[in-house]
C-alpha cells in the first residue's frame, strides 16, 4: 500500500516537473520570435552621455516597499512594481546630486526595450535613449517613437509633469510600444521622487 502512494508521488512530481520545464521552454520560444537585439548604445556610453561630466557615479539599489507602491498607486494612480530597483546617481565636489540615470528593461510582446532615463539635480528629465530592442521592433521603434518627436515630448519636464505625461498614455492601446516605454519613463519619475525626494 505504501509503494503505490510512493509510486504515485513520484509521478505527480515528475508530471510537475515535466509541466514546469514545458512552460519555461514555450516562453522562452515565444520571447526568441522577435530575434535577436539591436543596441543603438551601450550602457557605458550612456553613462559618458547622460550623468553630469566630473561627477562620481555611485549604483544604488533600493526597495520600492509596499507602503511606497500604495502611496504612489493613491496619489498618482498607478506605481512601479514592489521590490529593488537599481539606478545611478552622480554626486559633485560637495556630495550634492547632479544627475540621476535609470537603465531599464521594458517587456514587449516577444522581447524586451531597454531604455536610459537622465535626469538633472533638479529632477528634470534630460534625456531620454533607446539602449536596445528586438530587431523585428527596430521599424517601429524608429517611427513610431524616436522620429514622432514622442521622447522628446518628455525632456525638461519636471517629476511629477513626466508621471502625468506618462498617464496621458492611457489613451494609447495598452499593449502599444507607446504606452509601454510612456509607463516605463513614468515610474522611473515615481521612484526618483521616493528615493531621492525629487
């Protein structure tokens, strides 16, 4: 009696692992049908092009915690997912913050977009570069973002006008390269004012 529960545990296991393996292999097929990725820039020369010059560049990781999230999702109707988040910052001579560079990679259909958000002390947006994205994405990409003036849209603008700029994305079809990388710039605007006050 007690080999034929053993026995079907093992099978249950083995049908639970063969399912999980399953998955994992169907996804990781359906992320590679948008081929293989197009850098426009490295994450080093975004570092050179879009920190202050002459400042020390410290890595921060930092937790976005659940009271954060909820505040966020209160006050500006939507928030950056709960956990750590790493991001750069410059500090000048006196240890004031210069600048601050979000590096982010942003899910799409069947691949991902990474993106660089600068901003300057002030909490301005200075610019904004398409690191990379899925070959089959690089048409639409140019188009439909980078030559529609849709970046530029956000540059100069201060924290909280990116967070609304980006929830004016909401008209945009959700699943759109639009609203993705709109909502993307806007919650690197939330987790800078949590985390650096701006």
């Amino acid at each position: 009696m007690q080999r034929r529960y053993l026995y079907r545990s093992i099978l249950i296991v083995a049908l639970l692992v063969a399912t999980q393996l399953i998955s994992i292999e169907v996804a990781q097929a359906h992320r590679g049908h948008g081929g293989p990725a197009k850098v426009f820039m490295t994450e080093s020369d975004a570092f050179k092009t879009m920190l202050p010059e002459g400042g020390k560049i410290l890595k921060r990781k930092e937790a976005l915690k659940k009271e954060n999230h909820d505040e966020a999702v209160k006050r500006w109707g939507y928030s950056p997912a709960e956990g750590v988040y790493p991001y750069y910052i410059s500090k000048g001579k006196n240890e004031e913050l210069s600048g601050a560079l979000f590096i982010q990679s942003v899910e799409y259909k069947h691949g991902s977009i990474n993106l660089a958000v600068g901003y300057n002390k002030d909490g301005h947006i200075s610019d904004i570069k398409i690191l990379s994205c899925q070959e089959i994405y690089v048409k639409e990409l140019t188009e439909d973002i980078q030559g529609s003036g849709f970046l530029d849209g956000f540059l100069h603008l201060k924290t909280d006008e990116v967070i609304t700029r980006a929830k004016d994305s909401d008209k945009e079809p959700v699943e759109s390269m639009r609203h993705v990388i709109a909502k993307e710039i806007g919650g690197t605007a939330i987790l800078l004012k949590i985390f650096q006050g701006l």
